[in-house]
C-alpha cells in the first residue's frame, strides 16, 4: 500500500530544497566571482605582454626559471 504524504512532509521537503538550493547559489556565485578575476588577471598579463619589449622566448624563459 502507498504511503500518504502529508502537507508537513511535503513543506519539509521544500524547504530542504530551498536551502540545498540557496546554497548552491551562494558556490556559484563565488566561483564566478574567482573566475571573473581569472579573466581579469589574465587580460591584465597579456596586456603587459603586448606592451613589453621582450621577445616571447625570453618571456617563456624568464616565466619558466620562475
């Protein structure tokens, strides 16, 4: 025999959906905030690459003795 829901485990069940959810949320936030400023350091880096005087081999080669 089926087993009856009641409206409290139902109202239960919805709010540990809303809270499974909410975090999520919050873990999806804070990785586009990393990624963001993954991009953004990124743009930065190749800006000061295109701006250098230096060749790419010496690039590699100073980022490489890093």
């Amino acid at each position: 025999m089926a087993r009856l829901k009641t409206t409290k485990s139902i109202d239960d069940k919805i709010l540990e959906c809303e809270e499974k959810l909410r975090k999520l949320k919050e873990r999806c936030d804070r990785l586009t905030d990393e990624l963001d400023g993954l991009y953004a350091e990124k743009k930065e880096l190749l800006e000061a690459i295109a701006k250098s005087s230096k060749t790419r081999a010496e690039i590699l080669a100073f980022l490489e003795s890093a």
